[in-house]
C-alpha cells in the first residue's frame, strides 16, 4: 500500500498524464458548470457534442489528417476490429495480406479465417520468435489490403518505417503506439487503436478510415458492425463510452498544449527509449530481447542473464514505486512499457535502480 502516485509501467491500462487524472477529477460533479457529471449528461446534449466534436478535431491537427478521413469511436477493444476488418473489407473472392509479427496480430489472422476469409500470411517473425520485424515482404498487388501491427506490446517490436504496398491499402492495428510519433497517413486505409495505452482509458477505440473504404463497405452487415454506421452517426448510432472520449479529450489536449504536438513527444519518446536502451546494451547482466532495428519506443522487453532473478526484479522494482515490470505471462522477462505519458524521469529512476539491482546480485 501506498499513499503516493507510482511510477506505472503496465503495458495497458497504462499511465495517463497527472494532469489529466487532476482534471477529471476537478470537474468530476459538476461539469463545465452544467450541474451534473461528465457521467451524467445525455450523449445526445450539447456538452458531449462538444466534446466528441473536440477530440475529432484534435486527433485531425495532431496526426495532420486531411478531409479524405474519418475518427470514430468504437467499442469492443481493438480486438473487435480482428473481425470488423475483414467482415468490411474482405470480399468472398478476394484475399487479404497480412504479417505476422506475433501476439496481437496472430489474432487478427485467426479471427479473420473463423469468418472464412482468404487470409495470406505474406511474412512472419515467428521463426525468429517475434523478435523482429520482416523485411522485404512480397505483398500480393491484388490483395484486399494489408494488415500490420504498427507495435507489438508484449514481443517489444515496432515497425520503425511501414511497408511500401503500393495502391494496396494499409491496415494498422496501432493499439500501442498510436500518436507516439509522425507518420505519412495517406497510405493508410484504416487505422485504428484501443484507447488504454497512450490515449486514454480502456472502453474506447478509436478509428482513423480514409473516405474511400467506406465505399467497399457491404450493407448487409449487423449495423454494429459496419463502420459505415459510426460515420454516418459521428459515433453515435447508440451510445457512445462517453467517459472513455471524454478522457481520451483530455489526454488529446495535453499532448497538443503542454507537450506540443507528435514531433514533440516523438523526440521525447525516443530519448526515453534510447535511455533505456544503451543501459540495457551497456551490460551484460540484462539482455534487450528485440532485434536492434525492430526495438519498440514503447514496450522494451528484456531478460536478466540469470533468469531466476526476474521474479525479485519485478518485486523489488515495486517496493521501489516501480510497478507493472514484469513481462507478458506468455513470453515471461520483464517490460517497462513507457508510452507516451511516462515522464523521462521515471525512465531515469527505473535505470538508476536497474543498476542498483545489478550492483547487488551481479
Ligand atoms: C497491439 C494490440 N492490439 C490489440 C490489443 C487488444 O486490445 P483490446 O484489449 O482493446 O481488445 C492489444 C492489447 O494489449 C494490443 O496491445
């Protein structure tokens, strides 16, 4: 038990801004003067219009996005978009490229093949144990469209430059590193990214699609299904996780007035992850698991040469208020996941107590 806030390295839900959390809680029971809570309001009023309205528009200047795309919310997770995808953009007579770059995206694969689409399966990090990113990919010209995992939470990789698919369109789950950094949006079709990492809370996805997709969008489809129905509606076909946007408001607002924009935080994001980085390749008592060139700004994954120690890393890294280090229980390791509301001096005490802890046991 504590009584002060820690340093959070959880991959998701993960840290949001002090700020924010400061904010929310301010004009929790009254807001903006309306005499009821954020919770409270009807979606349908004027307040919640605006703040839907806000965050579209924030998410437009931050990613640089230009009138040929749409945000909108969903529910489900991203994992719900593992379906919506190719149920939206998956004709019966054609086929899908997808890569494979572990977890996340190994499910997109499966669900896509329960609805029994063509799904081709163009490269694959499995080999190599998901450790990196493929390269040199042969992509179908005919496909559908390609579908990639911009980050992979729990292998620590990240495409560092997306694939060249020519007038095929692109897929990115980007769950994990959505407005970490800049990036050319036009070669995408469809973007789309569960709130809980770097935007916002869980309860909320958002999705960035290009005008022109929802043109392939078949009508017989369940209206929840369809994101036809969310652009029609701006996301408000029913109700929307209206607490999740109105966070995910918040947060879009910090990153835009207090931290500056995404080439910003991008340079911040690197300096946090180079940090961590050159410490973990300065010694040989921990080990970085990713492939240099496929490193992730945003999960670093990594070992301790004696691997019985992890267990101890992790328990005395939270006595230490350095919580949610221990990695995804399907690879084991350790994580520090540092999006993009970790302060770089939380980078510098979780390096200055991995030295310490290495100091003692090595
Ligand atoms: C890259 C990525 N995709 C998808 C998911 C699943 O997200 P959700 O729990 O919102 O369905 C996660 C969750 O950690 C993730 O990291």
């Amino acid at each position: 038990m504590t009584d002060q806030r820690i340093y959070n390295f959880n991959p998701g839900p993960a840290a949001l801004p002090l700020e924010v959390l400061e904010e929310i809680q301010a004009e929790f029971t009254n807001y903006k003067g309306c005499g009821m809570s954020v919770v409270e309001i009807s979606h349908r009023s004027r307040w919640f219009d605006d703040i839907i309205n806000d965050t579209i528009e924030r998410t437009r200047r931050l990613m640089n996005l230009g009138d040929n795309f749409q945000v909108l919310f969903l529910q489900g997770g991203a994992s719900m978009q593992f379906c919506m995808v190719p149920l939206n953009f998956l004709p019966p007579d054609r086929s899908a490229d997808y890569v494979d770059t572990g977890t996340w995206s190994t499910k997109a694969i499966k669900e896509a093949r329960i609805l029994g689409k063509t799904v081709d399966v163009v490269a694959s990090s499995e080999g190599k144990n998901y450790t990196c990113i493929p390269h040199n990919i042969p992509f179908n010209p005919a496909a559908a469209y390609v579908h990639i995992t911009s980050n992979n939470t729990i292998k620590g990789t990240q495409w560092n430059r997306f694939p060249d698919t020519g007038t095929v369109p692109l897929i990115a789950d980007m769950s994990s590193d959505i407005m970490s950094r800049t990036f050319d949006v036009e070669p995408f079709g469809l973007i789309y990214a569960g709130a809980q990492k770097n935007i916002g809370p869980a309860g909320v996805c958002m999705a960035i699609i290009r005008n022109d997709m929802l043109e392939r969008i078949p009508e017989n489809l369940p209206s929840m299904l369809k994101y036809t129905t969310y652009a029609a509606k701006n996301s408000m076909y029913n109700t929307p996780p209206c607490f999740a946007i109105y966070t995910v408001q918040l947060v879009l607002k910090w990153l835009e007035e207090k931290i500056g924009g995404l080439e910003k935080m991008e340079v911040i994001n690197r300096q946090k992850a180079d940090t961590l980085y050159h410490y973990l390749d300065s010694t040989d008592f921990y080990r970085a698991t990713a492939e240099p060139d496929s490193r992730s700004m945003m999960n670093i994954t990594f070992r301790i040469k004696d691997e019985r120690l992890e267990q101890r890393f992790v328990s005395e890294a939270l006595e230490n208020d350095l919580g949610g280090l221990k990695g995804h229980r399907s690879v084991g390791g350790c994580r520090a996941s540092i999006y993009n509301a970790m302060s770089p001096g939380a980078v510098a005490a979780l390096v200055e107590f991995m030295r310490e802890f290495e100091r003692i046991n090595g």
